[in-house]
C-alpha cells in the first residue's frame, strides 16, 4: 500500500473528529526513531505523545509482551491474573509513599474517571476543583475537568455540575501580571475565593491538578503553590488528586512529577508511558482511601490486561536497569542550557522551562504576541529534517521537547541543531 492510498483510505474511514499531528505513516519504529513507509527517519521528539518513554519497541518490552502473549491474554476479572498483580507490587514501590493500592484501567481519561470517582465515593462530597489550563481527558467527566481549551468542550455542553476551575499557576502567562521570582502564589486566593463565595470546602471531594501542565502549556507549577494547595486541601479534608498521565514514568527525571515539590498526593492517576504504547491506566490511592470504595463500586471488563501489565513491569525494569531517570534529568539539563542560550540570541523564544525531559518553549511574534504562526512554520520545517516535535498551549506556540528517556546527548544536540536551524 502506498503512503497515498493509506492517507486516502484512513480519510475516508475514520472519524474526521480525529487530528492527525503529520502524514507519516508509521511503518516501524525504534528507540528515539519512527520510519515511514517513504523510507524516511524520523526522530520521534513527541514519544508518540509521551508515551514510549523507553524508545519504541524496546526488546524487553516486546520480549515480556511475546511471553505473555503465549500464555494468557485476557483475564478480565474474571480470574486473577499474575502479571496485574506484579505490575501493582512494583507501582507500589515507585509511586509517592503512601500510595499502596491500584486500579487499572485503559486509557489516561478513565483513570481520571477513577480518580475522582474514587474520590467522591471515599469524601461522601460532590465538588471537584480543577484547573484553567488543565487537560484531563475527553470522556464526560474528565472533559468537565479539562479547561485548556474550550474547543474541546464546545458542543457538549451541559457537563458534569459541581467542577470548579482555578486558574493554573503558570507562571510566564500570570493572569494577575506578576514575575515568577517575586509573587508569592497569589493565585492560590482564587481558589480560595472558591471556597467561600461557590462551593464550601465541606462539600469539596478532590483537587485534581498536572505538576506540569501537559497540553495546556508545558509549564510546572511552582513548588510552594503546590505545597501550599496541599496544605489546604489537608485542612479541609480534601483529597489531592495528582493527574501524572502524561508527568509520570520518569518524563521529568523522577518518577513522578510531583516529587519534584514533595507532595504526597492522596490520588495519583498515570497512563502513556506506563506500559510502553500498551493501553493502560491506573489509579493509585493508599489502603485508607481505596478501602472506602466498596465491592462493585467500579469495575473494567479490560483493565489490567495481562499483556499491558506485562508490558508495564518491563518498562519499570528498563527505566531502572538503564538509569532512565538520571539519563532524563541529565539530558534535560543539557538541552535547557543550550534552549536558554539559543533564547539569548533569537528574541522571538519568550520562554524555555522544563523539568527533565518534559521541556517547553514559547515562541512570540515581534510584537510580543503568540507566535502561532511562526510555531506552525518552525515544526512544519523540522518535520522535513526529519524531526517530530509537537506543539501545545492555547496558541499553540509551545514547542514540546517529549523525547524517549532513552535519547542520548548526542541525539539531543542533533535535534536541537535541526531545531535552531527551522527557528531561524
Ligand atoms: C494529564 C493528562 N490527563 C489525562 C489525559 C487523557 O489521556 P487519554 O488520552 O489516554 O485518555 C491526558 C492526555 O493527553 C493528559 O495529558
């Protein structure tokens, strides 16, 4: 089949609802590269949108799938099955400490689902504080949480009641016109406000935030916002939800995102990377909350899939044995000094920020304005040399560095040449 006859084919039978980032048509993939049926490499800098955090197709993952494959595919609760079981030991070994039990599920936005029905059914409360900016999913519930932009809502309306949106502490864009280095978080008052002039903390089930704003703009919330929201939310017997789907496994140079502030949240949902590019999601909570979600107050037909699990006990394997998380924070901080030097020559990058490889640069127009259009040019030119980079934010002016874990200095210098060179 030609790239042609497959593009043409693909338009007419799937759901134009869907957007497709490029026209390459994935033949093969491995570690940081994706080959097209053109014949082309590419190096894959959004990790098939930060999913194969280990590379593509790392053989152990592909290995512990193949063995799985041969014995057990499908156990959907009817039976237990081995590999789930491993997977939830190990997460209970990574996730932040406390968190000790799990729920698998399929997808980021059904963990979200989970999460914050995990999180009304342990409270016996119905309000859910979300963020502007955030981006949790697209199913009913998680689209009445994502805020990051209104075109994902419009059409659906009315959505889940009792959410309550925030504004998302980021930082460069301050809705309130402040300078990262001296506001003291005086954003946490809107949610405040929240409290006293909408919804009383007593009625409040859960916050659910992203430690780094994923789609809505690459951009960490500073650390004391987020010790202080916890605070806050311990005060008033809220549960803290961290929405780690796409921070999580290692993206930032820890295994979750919120360790960088030393959160312990009291709900943490993962999915992408977990299991390599096999579907699967988990929520994650401590025995005290998860105890209080009764038999049969949730459920999945197939969630922890014993392939995806086996997958996923790889992947955790691999990102140990490799030293992925030291790799992701060194590598980062490579490619954070060369972005910020590369901001000192070209005025039009109006921010570079990121933790390990969860890296994020902003691009204006000369008046200052969102570079939209200049962003759109940028990618458009290192997809022809051979660089997959992907965009997010509002305007979609942010480039997203997301490269597998695996990308070496070399590589990242590479992409970063091809980078500067479409830049400019
Ligand atoms: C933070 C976050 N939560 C939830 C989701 C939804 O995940 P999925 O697309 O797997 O449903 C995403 C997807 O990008 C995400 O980034």
């Amino acid at each position: 089949m030609t790239n042609d006859n497959a593009i043409k084919k693909a338009k007419k039978h799937l759901t134009p609802a869907l957007v497709f980032h490029t026209e390459i048509i994935a033949e093969k993939a491995e570690g940081i590269y994706v080959f097209g049926a053109d014949g082309a490499r590419y190096m894959d800098f959004s990790s098939g949108l930060a999913v194969t955090n280990v590379g593509h197709c790392h053989p152990a993952v592909v290995k512990a799938a193949k063995g799985q494959l041969d014995r057990l595919i499908h156990a959907g609760c009817i039976y237990y099955n081995e590999s789930e079981a491993l997977l939830a030991v190990k997460l209970s070994h990574i996730t932040p400490e406390g968190i000790d039990m799990f729920f698998f599920s399929n997808s980021g936005a059904e963990a979200v689902e989970g999460a914050i029905k995990l999180a009304r059914c342990a409270t016996g409360r119905q309000g859910i504080i979300a963020f502007t900016g955030g981006f949790h999913g697209r199913t009913m519930g998680a689209l009445s949480l994502t805020a990051s932009n209104a075109k994902y809502r419009k059409h659906y309306h009315p959505l889940l009641p009792s959410v309550f949106h925030a504004p998302y502490p980021y930082c460069h864009r301050c809705f309130l016109g402040k300078k990262r280095d001296t506001c003291s978080t005086d954003c946490l008052q809107y949610l405040k406000d929240i409290l006293r002039h909408q919804i009383a903390p007593e009625e409040v089930a859960c916050v659910i935030i992203e430690p780094v704003l994923g789609e809505g703009g690459y951009s960490a919330a500073p650390p004391d916002y987020m010790k202080m929201l916890k605070e806050l939310c311990e005060k008033e017997g809220i549960l803290f939800i961290a929405d780690e789907v796409q921070s999580g496994f290692g993206r930032t140079g820890k295994w979750f995102a919120c360790e960088h502030s030393g959160i312990r949240p009291d709900i943490i949902t993962m999915a992408k990377g977990i299991a390599s590019g096999f579907p699967l999601s988990a929520v994650g909570a401590p025995h005290a909350i998860m105890r209080k979600w009764p038999p049969g107050a949730h459920g999945t037909t197939f969630g922890g899939n014993p392939v995806s699990s086996a997958a996923a006990c790889a992947t955790i394997d691999v990102i140990v044995k490799e030293g992925l998380l030291e790799n992701a924070a060194k590598t980062g901080g490579y490619a954070l000094r060369r972005l910020k030097a590369m901001q000192k020559k070209h005025p039009f990058i109006s921010d570079v920020r990121g933790l390990g490889l969860m890296i994020g640069v902003e691009i204006c127009e000369e008046d200052g304005s969102p570079g939209t259009g200049r962003m759109k040019e940028v990618l458009k030119r290192c997809l022809k040399k051979g660089l997959i980079i992907i965009e997010c934010g509002i305007d979609k002016n942010v480039a997203r560095l997301m490269p597998p874990l695996t990308v070496n200095e070399a590589e990242m210098a590479k992409a970063l040449d091809i980078f500067e060179e479409a830049l400019v």
